[in-house]
C-alpha cells in the first residue's frame, strides 16, 4: 500500500464518518419534530351564554 492509498483510505473513513453522524442527526431531529407536531389535543373550553362578573371586584372595576 502506497501513502496516498494510506491517506485515501482515511479521507474515505472521516467523509463517511461525518456523513454517517448527519444522518443520525437528520433522523434524531426529525422524530423530534414528528414527536413536538403530534401531539396536538384540543384543550375543552367552557363558555357561559350570560357571563357573570367575577367574584373579586377589584378585578372586575379597575379603579
């Protein structure tokens, strides 16, 4: 084995080491995403046809 297949091999190790350690990364992003945008349950809501004021006035009358 000459130098430059020395030096070839270890050029071809890092670029497929670096490409390897990407695609781990594309793949713990995406399921971070798929995990963030999946969970989207609608929160109840209740709403009163004639709202009453609140029980604390002071909330109810800023002065």
């Amino acid at each position: 084995m000459s130098s430059i297949d020395k030096i070839f091999d270890k050029v071809v190790g890092i670029v497929f080491g670096f490409a390897f350690m990407a695609l781990i990364g594309l793949i713990m992003s995406l399921v971070l995403i798929w995990c963030i945008n999946g969970h989207r349950t609608a929160v109840p809501m209740i709403f009163s046809v004639n709202p009453a004021p609140p029980a604390y006035s002071k909330l109810y009358r800023m002065s």
